[in-house]
C-alpha cells in the first residue's frame, strides 16, 4: 500500500540526510545554537562548526562529506578550520570512520584542520582502534566546542 511506501521513503530519507546544523556562539556566553534558529548566534572566522544530530553509518556519511565539501566551497580560502560537534553522535560504524578519515586528508590537503567536539566514548573508542584518533592527534578532540574554538582562536593569534 501507498502509506508504507511513504513511510519507507521518509525513513530513508531521514537517515541518510540527517538534520545537520552551523552552529554559532550566543553573545557573551560560552553556548552554541543552530544559527537559524538564533540569528543573534555569532559565526567564528575562519571556523565554520558543524552539529550532526544521528549516529554516522554508510547511509548518512554521504551526506556529511557533501555538506561539508559545500562549506568548503563556500567559504573559500577564509575558511581555516571545521568543527565537527559529534555530542548527538551515539554510533559510528566502520564505513562511517573510513569516510571521516578521507574528509580528514581531503582537509589537510585544502590546509583545513578538522576538529571534534563532544564525541562519547564508544564513538571514541571506534576512532582509536581505526587509527583515526591518532591521525587527527589528540588535540584535535575537545570535550566541548568552546575549548575547540578556544584552541582554533590561540592557533590564529
């Protein structure tokens, strides 16, 4: 029946374009929202911070590395830094991590470093074992998105 076939689609859609948000920091405060959501959210130069908000497995990666191929485009040289804000991140399988591992040397190549914020600890776990964590260097990882902008921000003094 027609129902459930609008219900598969909108399952797959769901998952494989899952709500990705630019997040900015609300004025003299040490919080990040969704920029559209708070207009008053201010954007960071140079940095542009990346929230997605489902787990990364091989139907969503996509997805991710074309959002932020766009942001690169976008930004153009002025972007020096993403920030991926993995907090709402719960899995990550090991298609996923691959992916995040050409994302990382795709950046690197563009002189782009890849930071990321709040990941959980099975999330982490997945990147040691891959080599990911290693790759990127341990201070590349922050606990929360303000420590990574204030890490990017004594980079760029």
């Amino acid at each position: 029946d027609r129902g459930d076939d609008a219900s598969i689609l909108l399952f797959i859609t769901l998952n494989t374009r899952p709500s990705m948000a630019i997040l900015g920091r609300l004025p003299n405060t040490n919080i990040f929202r969704n920029v559209e959501h708070f207009p008053e959210a201010q954007t960071i130069p140079g940095l542009v911070i990346v929230r997605i908000d489902a787990s990364l497995y091989f139907a969503n990666v996509e997805f991710l590395k074309e959002t932020i191929h766009e942001i690169c485009a976008r930004h153009g040289r002025g972007l020096k830094a993403i920030l991926l804000d993995g907090s709402a991140v719960n899995d990550l399988d090991s298609s996923a991590d691959t992916a995040l591992h050409q994302l990382s040397a795709e950046l690197t190549k563009k002189g782009i470093d890849f930071y990321i914020a709040g990941i959980k600890a099975p999330v982490r776990d997945v990147m040691r074992r891959s080599g990911l964590y290693e790759r990127l260097g341990g201070d590349h990882f922050f606990f929360t998105i303000d420590a990574a902008v204030k890490r990017f921000q004594e980079k760029r003094r």
